[in-house]
C-alpha cells in the first residue's frame, strides 16, 4: 500500500470519529491501567461490568491491596484468567506503592516492570493517559493491518513497527483508537463488513465480503 492511501484512510477514519477514545470505563489513571490489564483475552464490555463492581469498593493501590487476591477474585471471576490476573494485580500494586509512591508511572520500562502489564498494555496507558503517540497491536489492528494491506506483519511486534513508520504524525496520536474501533465493527474476524465500509475502495483486501442482494 503507498502513503497516499494511507493518508486517505486516516482521513476518513479520522473525519469520521475527530475525538475516539477506548471504550474501557475509567476516571483515574490507575482505573484505566488496571481495566487494561483485565481486558487481556476480555471484551471491553465484561472488564467494564467488573470493574463498576469492583472500583466503588476499592479504586486505589492501597485499596486493592486490602482486599487481597481472593477479595479481588470475587469481583472479576467473571473474567477470563481472572485467577492469575488477580494474583498481578495484587503484586502490581504492592509495587506502585514501593517504587512509584503508589502512582502510575509515565515511564515504559517501569510499567512494563508492572506484573502483568506488557508491551501493549504500557503503549496503551502511555497513549490513553500521558498522550504518547504509542500504538498498541491487538488481535483487531493485527487483523485491520494486514488484512487491508495498510502495515503487514508476521507478528504484533513488526505490526507495530510497521505503523510506527508509516503512518504520518497527525494521526499516531489516535492511530490504535481508530484502528480497533473499525476492527471491532466493521473489519471483523470472519465476515466483514465491506459493503459498509467506511475505507473500502482503499483497502488491497482481495477477498471482501458483500452481503447478498
């Protein structure tokens, strides 16, 4: 794909949704780091059922804390690993408040020094939070990438590379947003939405799918 389509898509993508942001629900910094962590192999969708169970309870490092492994467990056992995700935000927390007086680090090796919390999850707090032009791959944006020809790779890590260098610095600020967005509802896993798609003329995917007539 040449830069002048990708130029087109982020256009319209951009045109489209000015303002996008992450559908995980979160009013502090350290909200949206722990909803990330939880969303591993979870929709957004159930970490959010959760965490409005479980942040009226207990929103904080200390809080967590206090609760424990087994009391957090009751709060987000409706998530997929929730045993071990449980056990790292527990150890997660207890190092915030032993290295980082109990806040959030803008720094990625510490966060990703954080139990749980990988490369995607620090691109994801450092664009979401701290305004980074991070782009954080999921399964969508892996798909959306090398399904249109936009940034192909074999894997997450040259996905991202690839995006790094080609999408221009306008849009790096919301690139990840956009990208999961239409991977979520549009440019889904096994039928995709083509006839209503919002970039379909720009797209090298060979193999669209339109809804019969």
């Amino acid at each position: 794909m040449n830069q002048r389509k990708r130029i087109a898509i982020f256009t319209r993508l951009r045109d489209n949704n000015p303002h996008p942001a992450t559908e995980l629900a979160y009013g502090t910094v350290f909200e949206l780091l722990i909803a990330v962590l939880l969303s591993a192999q979870a929709t957004d969708i159930g970490v959010n059922k959760a965490t409005a169970k479980l942040y009226p309870v207990a929103n904080t490092p200390q809080g967590l804390l206090t609760l424990g492994v087994e009391g957090v467990k009751k709060y987000i056992k409706t998530i997929g690993l929730f045993n071990v995700k449980a056990e790292n935000i527990i150890k997660t927390c207890r190092l915030l408040l032993e290295k980082h007086q109990g806040e959030v680090p803008e720094d990625r090796e510490a966060l990703e020094a954080l139990p749980g919390v990988g490369r995607k999850t620090a691109n994801v707090v450092l664009n979401t939070a701290f305004g980074w032009s991070t782009i954080a791959v999921d399964t969508h944006i892996f798909r959306v990438s090398n399904r249109t020809g936009l940034a192909p790779g074999a894997n997450v890590d040259q996905v991202e590379e690839k995006l790094l260098k080609v999408v221009p610095t306008e849009f790096k600020q919301n690139c990840h947003h956009w990208l999961i967005l239409h991977g979520r509802y549009s440019c889904i896993a096994r039928k995709p939405r083509c006839g209503s798609c919002l970039i379909e003329d720009l797209c090298e995917f060979k193999e669209k799918n339109y809804p019969a007539s």
